[in-house]
C-alpha cells in the first residue's frame, strides 16, 4: 500500500506488462496499441536475466506512472557490458513530483550501461544533471531517388538470403530483431563481401516517409559504394527519405539532401566509448509511433 500522497516504486514484472502496457497505450501514445506496448516490455530476443521490465508509480494499487526498460548484455569496447535502455516514461500529471523516483530506481541498479535514445522535453536536461551525457547525432538528410542495379550487386530484405548470409554477431543481432515489430533488415551482398543494415520508419511532422539507420554491420565500405542501390530500394519499398546518422552509418550517405541535428539520444557510463554505441536492443526497434 502507498501512503497517502507518496505512491510507492515497484518493479514492473513480467506479469505486471500487460497493466504496464495499457497504461502506456491510455497515456503516453494512444495510436500506439496496448498489444505493441507489451512487445516493449517484453521484448523477442532471450531476456531471462533482466531484473525488470523497469518501474512503476502505484497509488492504492493503480498504476500512476512507468518507466519501461529494455535490457540486454551487449560488446562495447570490445567488453561485454550489461545495458539497460530507458525506453517509455509517462507519469501522470498530478503524480510529476515523483517522476524523479522512477529515474533513481534504474540508476541505482549497479553494473549497467544507460542509455535513452528517446527523451523528450524536460527529461534531456534531466538526464544530464543524473550524468547523461548527448550522443552525437549529426545526420543527413538525403532523397532516395531511382538507380540502375549493378552487375551481381544484390540489395534485399529476403529474411532467408539474411539468414543465409549474415555470420557472428551480425547473425546474433538479426536472430534477436527479426521478430523487433520496428526494426527492418536490409542486406547488401556483392558474391565476395556483405554488408548489413537494420533501419526503422519514423514519423516527422506525422509524415511516416523516413528510413532511420539504427546499426550497420558487416562491410560498410561495400554500404557506401551501394548507396545508390540502397536508395533506390528503400524508395521503392516507400521511403523516399533516408535520416541517416554519420556516427551509425560510419559515413555521410551520398545524393541529394542536406545536414540536420536529429534529436537527442544519451548514455550514462564512465566506461564506454559513445561511438560504439548503436540502436538495437532498445524501443528504437521495438516500437513504431
């Protein structure tokens, strides 16, 4: 039971997600579904170790706010490193005071990197007085516009020539994501070399017309002498644009298009190189909105 005026922080569990979920689809994005919301929470790739589905806020037995958390074991630095990813924060407005209570309870779990690639409003500045530092975000906006194929260049999202093709790592994170609702994959094969790409579609200015890179694999050299095929096939599966990160893609895509600051991302660690961080394992590909 909370006291009266103080609710308490509880962990969300595996069988708290779908109350979790409901309350994230009722106040934080209504055109995003209760259903999709639980993928978040519980997301596809083996999480069994996770702590947590993050925190919740509970007056009485009703939930007043969740932060939603997203973990996963991930190389860093060459380091396997434990990652929790802050991924949906909604508090409700007359319970904002406690909001703060949320935040410390993931903090105070001991050993992880944090991150949050989706704060929005007050929470950036937030973050940075909790000792979040931004990523940096730099993009390019760029038109995807039609191009010839080029001899046995081979652009494709077949899931089977992905999963005859990627090897490693590469194969690890496309088993964990194929089922990800938000994340889509995307195969460049020359006969010798592959390179790899997981995208999502966002919204801007409610216009769903964007590829989002969220992790390249793989070579990205042969990812950038392929661009224009990579356009011409993101266009053709209705993308004209492509906001593509140069931190994630490891290069400026080239055509037509200009540079932009995208919004904010941010990662808590002492330890961590922020260039070897990418968006897999977090609400980036999980969620659609």
């Amino acid at each position: 039971m909370s006291t009266s005026g103080r609710p308490e922080v509880r962990p969300i569990t595996t069988a708290d997600a779908p109350r979790a979920a409901a309350f994230l689809h009722e106040q934080l994005n209504p055109r995003v579904s209760a259903e999709q919301w639980s993928r978040l929470l519980l997301p596809p790739w083996g999480d069994d170790t996770a702590p947590n589905r993050g925190f919740q806020l509970v007056d009485e037995e009703r939930i007043v706010g969740v932060y939603a958390a997203v973990y996963a074991r991930r190389t860093l630095d060459g380091s396997e490193r434990d990652v929790c990813n802050l991924a949906a924060f909604c508090v409700l407005e007359e319970h904002r005071a406690h909001s703060v209570r949320l935040v410390r309870a993931l903090l105070a779990q001991r050993g992880y990197v944090f991150t949050d690639f989706s704060p929005s409003g007050n929470v950036v500045a937030m973050n940075e007085r909790l000792g979040f530092r931004r990523l940096d975000t730099a993009a390019r906006l760029v038109a995807n516009v039609p191009a010839v194929s080029r001899g046995t260049m081979r652009v494709t999202e077949e899931p089977r020539d992905l999963a005859a093709t990627l090897q490693g790592a590469e194969a690890v994170a496309y088993r964990d994501h194929r089922e990800a609702p938000a994340a889509r994959h995307l195969l460049v094969d020359d006969g010798e070399n592959y390179a790899y790409l997981v995208y999502r579609r966002e919204r801007r200015k409610r216009l769903p017309l964007f590829a989002v890179p969220l992790h390249v694999g793989g070579d990205r050299q042969l990812l950038l002498s392929a661009w224009p095929q990579v356009g011409a096939h993101l266009l053709r599966r209705g993308f004209p644009l492509t906001l593509a990160e140069r931190r994630v893609l490891g290069f400026a895509p080239p055509g037509p298009g200009r540079f932009v600051e995208n919004r904010p991302k941010m990662v808590r660690s002492k330890e961590v190189d922020a260039a070897g961080i990418d968006y897999l394992y977090s609400e980036l590909a999980l969620v659609e909105w």
